[in-house]
C-alpha cells in the first residue's frame, strides 16, 4: 500500500462504531468496567482514548512504528522522549537544536541532575562515555537545516550502550529514522501532520517494545495525553499531509532558486546544502528531499526587520509546516533561549531570517518577497 493510500486508510472504517467514515470524537474522560479488576480496553482519557488511540494507530502505519503515543504538543513529545532518561545520565544533542528543546535541558534536565553537551562533532566520535544515556539528533536541525548521518550516529549510539533520539519534525514520509535504526523517533504534529495551524500536538515512535511500554506508563503519569478533539483534528491533517507537503516542496524549491540569485541574500541554508557530504547523506537517507523550510541571511545593504514587516503572504511567526507561508527570525523567537554568545558560536546571527513554506501559488509568493527585498533596501 501507497503512502497516500496509508493516510487516509490507515485507520478501517469499521474499526468504530457504525462504520462512520470519519473517526468519531469521543470525549468521555472515564469508562465503565463491566466487574471490579477487569477493566476493558479503555478506563480513564489521560492513558487511552478511542479517538487518539485511532490516530496512534495511523501513525504506526504511516511512519513504520509498532508503538506511538500522542501527546498534548510538540514540546510533550520532547518531554517524554527525555524523559526516558534518568538522574546522572547525560545526552548529547547535535549542536543546532529547536529552542524548546534547549530550554527543557537547561531549565529541567539541569534541576534533576541529568546533564547534556550540545556537540557540532557527533559524527566523528568514536566513543561515549559512560553516563551518556542517549543521542539527541534532528535532521534537517532548526533553523541551520543541517544534516546528520543517521546510521553513524546509531551505530556509535548502540556501541557504548545508549539510545537515539530523532526529531523528525521537518521531514516527515521522506526520512524514516525508525528504518535506519533509530531508538525513538518524535513529531511535532502541529507542524506538517496537523498542517493547518489549529491544533497542538505530538507523537513519539519506537519499535521497541520494552521502551514503548515505558513511554506509555510515562506519558499516562505526565498527564499530557493528546485531547480527543486535537486527536480528530491531526487524523483529518494525516489524510492531506502528502498532498499539502508536495505542494509546498514544489514551492520551496521555486522560492530557492529565486533566493540563489538575489543580492539581498548573503546565505542561504536549505537541507543537504551546507556541504557535498550533508547533501549525499540526505541523499540517502532522504531521498534528498528539500523539505518546506528555508532560512537566509540578509545582506547589511537590507534591513531584515523592514523586510519581514513588509511581508503581506507571510506572517511573523514562530510555527513551520501549514498550508499558510509564514516567517520567523529565529534569534528573537524560535531560538531566543539560547542567549546571544551561544547563538553567535552556532551561527544563528541577528540578520537570519526563516521561512516556512506553505501551499499558496509559488509565484505569488515570489512576488511578495521581491516586492518587500526591493523596499527593504537601504539607501
């Protein structure tokens, strides 16, 4: 079966009741048991629900799973996947991570003694020491779109004992982790799965059975099950994912050739183009997929806040991934949490500006970007 064909029928229609095409919502929070000590499938909404049990289900189809859990956004996702970690352990994440992530290491990694590095050589370590638990990767990374070695990664990773980490967010149905190796693998379904900027979510993924069963107990603990109603929202977001995700690969590829010969670019970043040797690993473990975000630096003979107000098809705004085109300057939102000396070592300057690509005419969106360079010149 086609991955088209998984989204939208992933889940059986006669798996609910009478067969409705669309999953119903169910919002009951508790369920009845028939006897004390036999509980049926489904006791209380915080650890199982019909609705979100149907969208983990078509997440296990879609991505290659045997296990997902959906939680109440992107950031409980990357809570529950770090919190697979214990007191004295360490995880190493690639350098260029999303700001939430930082902030959860800095802000509650450090309070319960799990410690973390943020590390541009991964893939040329050829040992871990001990404490290290797991490897924390995202490929392409936010907002640098750089490319990490998968199975390099995993290899070093189980040689010394210790899990990885993949936040796939930004290259979903293209790149398997799973596939390649990968312990656990995490979405913010907000982004691309959801696709139309009106629900929170998340998923996190594993074939293994005995960390599936763990992260099951741990997000029933945690308290930050995914709703039922965002459940049914992120099934409806499933059905069109590919559809939506193709449009917006076609238009991030105009929009890129269209920013290779502007003079108002300094650098540009897009996924495999840092280097010949990033663009041969995404090629493999991709399919060399552009993805549907952009980032670039603006020349000093622009002034980037000019620019970005000036915009009329993309918003200001710190989300990727939706039918609609918006843009975000990560230093003062998306990676503000990592304070100006780490971003400067990391290369996230002042002037860099990011692009999330959406599934508006691709020329309209050229136009609009010209028209706000052409005044957003300085004289």
């Amino acid at each position: 079966m086609k991955i088209q064909t998984k989204l939208i029928k992933a889940v059986h229609t006669k798996q609910n009741p009478y067969s409705a095409i669309t999953t119903p919502i169910f919002l009951a929070s508790t369920y009845a048991q028939d006897e004390i000590n036999k509980p049926g499938e489904f006791e209380y909404q915080r650890g199982k629900n019909p609705t979100t049990k149907a969208f983990e289900d078509s997440i296990c189809a879609v991505f290659g799973a045997s296990y997902a859990h959906a939680t109440a956004s992107g950031m409980g996702a990357i809570t529950l996947a770090l919190s697979l970690l214990k007191t004295g352990q360490k995880v190493l994440f690639c350098e260029n991570i999303y700001g939430g992530t930082f902030r959860y290491a800095k802000q509650i990694m450090e309070n319960i003694g799990i410690k973390y590095e943020l590390r541009s050589d991964l893939e040329s370590l050829k040992s871990l020491s001990s404490d290290v638990g797991a490897i924390y990767i995202e490929t392409p990374s936010n907002p640098l779109l750089n490319i990490t070695d998968i199975k390099k990664i995993v290899a070093l990773a189980h040689a010394n004992n210790a899990i990885v980490i993949a936040d796939n967010t930004f290259m979903p149905l293209f790149q398997s982790p799973l596939a390649l190796g990968v312990d656990v693998e995490l979405h913010s379904a907000t982004k691309f799965i959801g696709g139309h900027g009106d629900s929170l979510g998340g998923v996190v993924c594993t074939n293994n059975k005995a960390l599936g069963a763990k992260i099951g107990s741990l997000k029933n603990t945690l308290g930050i099950a995914l709703a039922p109603f965002d459940s049914y929202l992120m099934l409806r977001g499933l059905k069109t994912m590919k559809l939506r995700f193709d449009a917006q690969i076609a238009n991030t590829k105009k929009i890129l050739e269209f920013l290779k010969s502007h003079e108002a670019v300094q650098k540009l970043y897009f996924a495999g183009g840092a280097s010949e040797h990033e663009r041969a690993v995404h090629e493999v473990q991709a399919g060399g997929c552009l993805g549907a975000v952009l980032s670039f630096e603006m020349s000093e003979k622009y002034c980037y806040e000019r620019f970005a107000s000036l915009l009329e098809l993309f918003d200001i705004a710190s989300s990727l991934g939706g039918v609609e085109s918006l843009i975000c300057h990560p230093a003062t939102m998306s990676h503000a949490s990592y304070g100006e000396q780490l971003r400067a070592k990391i290369g996230i300057k002042d002037n860099l500006l990011r692009l999330a690509i959406g599934c508006e005419d691709g020329e309209d969106l050229i136009a609009d970007l010209a028209k706000a360079f052409a005044k957003a010149k300085k004289s």
